[in-house]
C-alpha cells in the first residue's frame, strides 16, 4: 500500500512538472507583396493584385480600402489621409478599380489573389501620388458587455509617377559628424529632403579625404532610401575602423532624382587620433629617452 | 603443340571475320550484357519569393472594462492588454499604426443605443502621449508598454499593461497614426503589447458600450 502511494504521488507530481501551454487563440491577416512602385501616363492605366492570406482556423472577411498617404516620417512611415473624399478633386485612391468585390471571405488556411487596376485620368498633375491598398478584417462588436475589440488591417504601398513636367530636386537639411575622435566607430548622421514634386531613391555618402597625407581616403556608404515629395528621410553610417588615424575633410553629399549629387554647405574635418596606440607609444619612447640619459650619466665604459 | 596452336590460330581467324562482317549493333549476345536504358531530361523550376506581412493577435483582441465607475479609471481585465505579433520579410521593416475611424472628440465606444459614445482621451496624443492623472483626463486612451524590438520613449517607462505610473497614454486617432515602427529586417515575429484605459464623467449614459480599434501595419517605404 505505502509503495501504492509512492508511486502514484511520484507520478502527480511529475505530470504537475509538465508544462501546460493553452494555444493562443490569434487572430489576423497576411499581405503580399508590400509595395508597388508605377509609372503611368496620364489617361492610361497599369494593373497589380494584392494576396490575402488567412493563416486562422477560423473564416476571415475582409474589406479592401484605399487610403491615400502624402507624407512620410524620417524613419519611412506613412501617414494616412483615412477613406473620406478630400476635395472637389479626384486623388490617386479614386483611380482604382479592382477585379473583385471589396468585401469578402478567406477561408482558413486559404488565400485570395485581387488584382486592381490605376487609371490615371487625362490632365492628371504630373509628379509623385501615393496611397496604399489594404485587407481589413471585419470585426462585430461582441453585445452584451461593455468591451473594446480590436482588428487588424495591413496594406501595400502603391506609389505613382505621372510623368511630364516633374522636378526631382533635394536638399541636405542636417548632417551630424564627430570632429574628434580617439577610437571607432566614428557615426555619420544625415537627413535630406526631397523638395521636388516626385519620389526618388537618393543615395547618401560621407567622403573622407587625407589632408597633408594623413591619413587614406575612405567612403562612408549611409545606404539608399526612396524619398517622397515633402518628405525627409534619415540617413546613418559609420566608419568601422577600431583606431583610425588621420586628419580628413568631409564631404557629405546625397543623390537627387536625376543622379545629381547634393552636397553639404561649409567646411568639414575630421581628426582621427588613436590615443589607445599613440599614448603607450609616447611612454615608450620617453622610458627610452630616459633609459639613454641614465646609462649615460652612471655608466662608465671603460677601454 | 603445333595442335593446340593451329587450332587457337584458327578460331581467332575466324572471330576477326566474324567482327569484321557484323556491325556493332549485332554483336553476339554472349559478348555483350545489357545495360539498363538511361534517360535524361530538364526539368526548369522557378518561383518568386514575395515580401509579406502578417499581422495577428496573441492575446487580447477583446478587452473587457467591466463595470466603469465615473471618476474611477479601469485597465482592461486581461493583464497583458493587446498583444500584437507582426511577421515580415520587409528588407526595411514595419510601421504599426492605429485608428477607430471615428471623427470628433470620439471614441468608437458605442453604447446600445448606437449614438452616444465614450470621448477620446481628453489630452495626449499618439505623437505626444501623457501620464494619467486620474480626476483630469477622461475617455478612452492607449498606451505601448513593451515591443521586443525596440520601444519608443514617448511611450514612457511602464513595464506592464496597466502601470499607470509608468506608461503614458493617447487617445485613439481618427485616420491611421504610426504608434510603433521597427526598421531594418527582422527574421523572427516581432511582438508589441498596447494596454487600454477608460474613465468617464458622471454626466455618462449608463449602459453597454463596445467598440473597436484597428491596428494597421505597412512595411517600412526603403
């Protein structure tokens, strides 16, 4: 009897031990692709198609939407404009037609494919229009209990070109860059802007250039960002070198639309001192001046 | 001896003039064993990979205030709040924003009656969020406690759902406002978990009141 009850104790206790994990109920939806970047002329049109995935167990319905976006952050998020009409005047949103009904139902584990169609109408302003198709889950509210519910909505970025009289210009409005170092990394920080009237991908660069041959020359890729009209895009790199040496002018400069370069206002430099090689060099050399005086006062070389 | 080597002589004669009229297609059987017929062929694969994003909630897609005392504030119930999972392959990342469609001082807080609604947080925004002081602000506000990525300091210092010391609160935008982003590629799921806060003034209708708030996530423009 007493082994009875060892044993089945060992055995509660061991299936106590074994972890309990409720599968999380989730709930959501999957895009694909996440952007699209046309050119279209006005009075003609291009086509694209969004696939929606329901990765739940359960039926998902979905309504499709089109937002419009005009201004970006530094880091590249959109900001949307919501599904109300702005004005007297027709925006890239209207200029959608899509091959499906805006509502309906993916089953579980299934995707749906709906492919949409601009028409950019005749007389349309030339230069950047943006907005973003999205999949929204429909949502009821739960009755009977006062309750908060929330759903979810993903989209892909759509950004146009309208081609004719566009200007694809930009500016550097800040550039960050140490004057002194002792060690690497040495960080770069820029931010330009697109002050034209269509996007653009802009490359940004930090050129070190040796002055009186201190030092090698040595770019700085801070990468390549589209930047929408109106907008400001954040640029950051680094020299990668752990004890870099040198004295350098700094040349920062970014690309605009048409390739040409932008280039920072003033004169940048750069002092590059490894003190972590220089300092024990110095106190080498001074044990060494020291060690010659020393002989050479209190050792007598006799012939 | 001078047999044995006629008669090997001979025989090799005669082979020669055996391979020598036969052409190689017919060859003795006896000299040839039969291999197994080969076959090869092409096969072209080809496929795209596309960039997604998925978004789900791994908790708290519904949250319950449960009775609502005017003057009291109250958290949701579900101490993790809204935890949301977003899954990408965007080379730039994600942006997380959120919105309740409803224009005004509004929330989507409904009451049964379909026409009075609980107000937005009466200050704080999504570029600005603020501590709650209970007694000042009133209506529905938000607010990020945690991201596994990253979390932005606007946000504040709290550490939980509810850590109304520490976390600072919004109301809920009419049109999508980015609350969250995280660039650069991620290989995992990335996770960022939103508490919820209500209080409402004595002059409130009582009743049921439910809404919904939409999360709304892009990828990063590179």
């Amino acid at each position: 009897m007493k082994r009875i009850l060892i044993a089945l104790f060992i055995g509660l206790a061991s299936a106590s031990l074994i972890p309990y994990t409720a599968k999380a109920a989730t709930k959501g939806i999957q895009i694909s692709p996440l952007s699209y970047n046309f050119e279209i002329k006005d009075g003609s049109g291009d086509t694209g198609k969004i696939i929606i995935t329901n990765q739940n167990s359960d039926p998902l319905n979905y309504v499709i939407e089109v937002e419009n976006f005009a201004s970006v952050t530094d880091e590249g998020a959109p900001t949307f404009a919501g599904t109300e009409p702005e004005g007297a005047y027709t925006t890239l949103a209207d200029w959608f037609t899509f091959d499906a009904p805006k509502e309906g139902v993916v089953e579980p584990f299934k995707d749906v494919t709906i492919g949409f169609t601009i028409n950019i109408p005749q007389g349309a302003e030339p230069g950047g229009h943006y907005a973003a198709v999205f999949a929204r889950e429909i949502r009821k509210n739960a009755e009977g209990k006062t309750e908060l519910g929330v759903a979810s909505r993903v989209g892909s970025l759509i950004l146009v070109t309208v081609p004719g009289e566009t200007k694809k210009t930009g500016t550097i409005t800040d550039f960050t860059y140490p004057k002194l170092i002792w060690k690497g990394p040495a960080e770069f920080t820029m931010k330009v802007e697109n002050t034209g009237t269509v996007h653009y991908d802009s490359k940004a660069n930090v050129e070190l250039s040796p002055i009186a041959f201190l030092g090698k020359k040595t770019n700085v890729d801070l990468g390549t960002h589209t930047i929408i009209p109106s907008s400001s895009r954040n640029y950051v790199g680094s020299l990668d070198k752990k004890y870099p040496f040198g004295y350098y002018k700094i040349n920062a400069t970014a690309t605009d639309g048409d390739g040409a370069s932008i280039t920072t206002a003033g004169n940048a430099t750069l002092i590059a001192i490894p003190l972590m090689i220089i300092i024990p060099g110095l106190i080498g050399l001074a044990l060494l001046i020291w060690i010659i005086v020393f002989i050479k006062k209190h050792v007598v070389f006799k012939p | 001896m001078k047999k044995v080597l006629f008669t090997s002589l001979s025989a090799l004669f005669v082979l020669w003039g055996f391979a020598l009229t036969n052409d190689a297609n017919k060859n003795p059987s006896f000299f040839t064993s039969k291999a197994q017929a080969a076959t090869s062929g092409n096969v072209t694969l080809s496929g795209t990979v596309l960039p997604y994003l998925n978004l789900t909630f791994a908790t708290g897609q519904t949250g319950d205030f449960g009775n609502i005392t005017p003057g009291t504030p109250k958290c949701t119930s579900n101490p993790s709040g809204t935890v949301v999972n977003v899954t990408t392959n965007a080379s730039n990342g994600y942006t997380l924003a959120l919105y309740d469609a409803e224009s005004g001082a509004v929330s989507d807080m409904t009451h049964t009656d379909t026409t009075t609604k609980i107000a937005d947080m009466n200050s704080g925004t999504i570029a600005a969020p603020v501590l709650w002081v209970t007694g000042t602000h009133l209506g529905l506000g938000v607010t990020m406690y945690s991201g596994l990525a990253s979390k932005e300091a606007l946000w504040g210092t709290g550490a939980s759902a509810c850590d109304v010391a520490g976390n600072k609160y919004a109301a809920v935008p009419e049109t999508a406002t980015t609350g969250h982003t995280v660039t650069g590629f991620r290989i995992t799921t990335d996770t960022s978990s939103w508490g919820w806060r209500v209080d409402v003034p004595n002059t409130q209708k009582t009743g049921i009141y439910s809404g919904v708030v939409t999360f709304n996530a892009v990828g990063v423009i590179s």
